[in-house]
C-alpha cells in the first residue's frame, strides 16, 4: 500500500536474506514485458523477469535458487507491484490482468499501444517528462499518478471508454457513439496477453 509515512521498502527475503528489487517503473514495465513471450517457458518467463527485477542478468543469484524458490521470490515481487495497480487491476505472476468485479479481466491499459497517451497525459497534468524520469521514477509513483490523471486527459477519456458498459447507455445516439469510441480505442487484437496460464502459480 501506498503511504506517505512509510519508505518505500524495495526489498523481497531470499533464504532469510533482503536483497533489493529495481522498482523504476521503466524496469518495471521492462520486467513485465517477459510474460508477453509466449515462446519461452514459464521458467524462462520467470528466470529472465526475476533478472530484471534483481538486476541479476548474469544469473550469479538465481542460478542457486530452486524453481519453488524462484516462484516465491517472483510472488513476493508481484505482490511489491500489485501494492499500486494501475486502474486498481492486478497482475498475477504471468503479467496477466486478473480477473476483476464487473470487467471480467478486461484490460485497460496498455503501456505499449497507449504509452504516446501516457506520456502526453503527464506532461499535460503534471508537467512530468516519462522519458526523463527513466530509472528515476518509482513504480508506486508512477501508477499513484496514472491512476489520478484529470478528466481533461485523453488517456483518463480513453479508460473511461474501454469500462463503459454500452448495456447501460439508454440514448441510441450516444451509445452508437461510445461503441465507435471503443472499436477505435480497444486493445483487442493488438498484441495483449490472454488469460492462458494465468492460474500456473495460484
């Protein structure tokens, strides 16, 4: 949880041992991005997430790590993101949205086909150049932030387009467009992750 009389405490417990995790939101997203290769393994997703999240890329820590202990490092992690969800929509240790009251798991952000809104939304709220702040800006921040844009932002409008349930829209023109708005903004098709395996770790 977020709070403004607490550190942020980036650290997970490896064999009884604190080691420090790499929570920029940049390597967060970085980190993340590994579920996206449905190529690899679920223990290579996992081996290459836990390297960019220790800054471990030699392996010289996780090669001594069990898979079960990967696993709980990994969900130790998780939860370390989770803590500040975007949209309040948790991943789970596939990088998967989890299933959510009323959305059904629906996807509302996505940092690769919305990141020009992103940007262009802290720039415009809070004068906060995303590029600049790269390996700066905390994760816990960074989502703090996203999760409050103003509604004179684009990327807010188009959250609110991807959530709205057309079944509740009585007006026939407004509903005509509000559908018009989802098909142009919808992340369907592009690339998303799905569900598949996303109950792999509990």
């Amino acid at each position: 949880m977020f709070k403004l009389n607490d550190p942020l405490d980036d650290c997970v417990t490896i064999d009884g041992e604190e080691r420090p995790i790499y929570m920029a939101f940049d390597n967060v997203m970085n980190a993340l991005e590994t579920f996206d290769d449905k190529e690899l393994s679920e223990a290579d997703r996992l081996y290459i997430f836990l390297g960019i999240m220790l800054h471990d890329y030699d392996q010289e820590l996780i090669s001594t790590l069990n898979f079960e202990t990967q696993i709980d490092v990994g969900k130790q992690i998780i939860d370390q993101i989770n803590s500040e969800p975007i949209e309040n929509q948790p991943v789970d240790l596939e990088g998967n949205p989890m299933p959510q009251p009323k959305r059904d798991g629906e996807q509302l952000v996505s940092f690769l086909f919305d990141a020009k809104y992103i940007y262009a939304a802290f720039m415009q709220s809070y004068g906060i150049d995303l590029i600049e702040q790269q390996g700066s800006l905390h994760w816990s921040k960074f989502s703090a932030l996203l999760n409050a844009l103003p509604d004179n932002t684009l990327m807010r409008q188009i959250i609110d387009i991807r959530k709205t349930d057309l079944s509740e829209i009585k007006d026939k023109d407004e509903k005509k467009r509000i559908k018009k708005l989802k098909q142009q903004f919808s992340l369907e098709g592009k690339g998303i992750p799905d569900e598949e395996g996303g109950d792999m770790y509990g």
